[in-house]
C-alpha cells in the first residue's frame, strides 16, 4: 500500500471510530456537537479539502477537549466555569476544522495537491 493511502485508511478508520461511537453517546449537547464534528472532518479527508497536517493537528485538539471534559468531570459534576471552558474550546475547533476545510494549499496557483489524495 502505498503510504498516502495508508493515511487515508488510518483517517478514514480513526474517524469511523469516532463516528461510530458518535451515534451511541446520545444526544447531550456536547456530544452532539462532537458528533457534527467529526462528520465534518470525515467530509473534509473524503473531499480532499484537510491536509495530513491539518488532520494531525485536528485530533490534537479533540484529545485536548477530551481530556479536559474528563478533568471537568473528575468530581461528578461540570461547574459553570467549566462548561464555559469547554464550550470555547469546542468553537475554537470548530473554526479549526473550518479553516481547514477552506483555505487553499500554497501551489495551489500550479495545480498540485497536497494532503489525503483519493
């Protein structure tokens, strides 16, 4: 196999994963919001549009919020300040993954692509 297509096997893998857990965590509204998430990352690898970089650098903040939901639960319950915390970190991934999505690979003026190729 050849290594770009390992990476879309391990993204594509990596972000089923996700998906499939997405859909049996109910429907709070943080996982939710995950869930939309990373469909929107998923759609991002399928179309081409998040480069290796940027979907490296895309877990990396899901394994920050994550680990930061876990911390805020730590005690049983998620205070105010926590839930605040958490929500910014959410819409900061969210223009993350929006930017990621739209912005245009630097040789893109040549026509060559970059990232996850098909």
């Amino acid at each position: 196999m050849k290594p770009s297509k390992q990476w879309v096997a391990v993204g594509a893998a990596t972000v089923a994963i996700f998906l499939a857990a997405g859909s049996a965590w109910g429907k709070t509204p943080y996982r939710h919001r995950v869930h939309q998430q990373h469909e929107r990352i998923y759609r991002g690898i399928q179309q081409g549009e998040i480069s290796r970089r940027e979907y490296a650098r895309i877990l990396g903040a899901q394994r920050r919020i994550e680990k930061a939901r876990t911390r805020a639960l730590a005690d049983g319950r998620m205070t105010r300040h926590e839930r605040r915390r958490l929500n910014r970190m959410l819409h900061r991934h969210d223009r993350l993954i929006h930017h990621a999505r739209t912005n245009r690979p630097r040789d893109a003026r040549k026509g060559a692509r970059y990232g996850f190729h098909h």
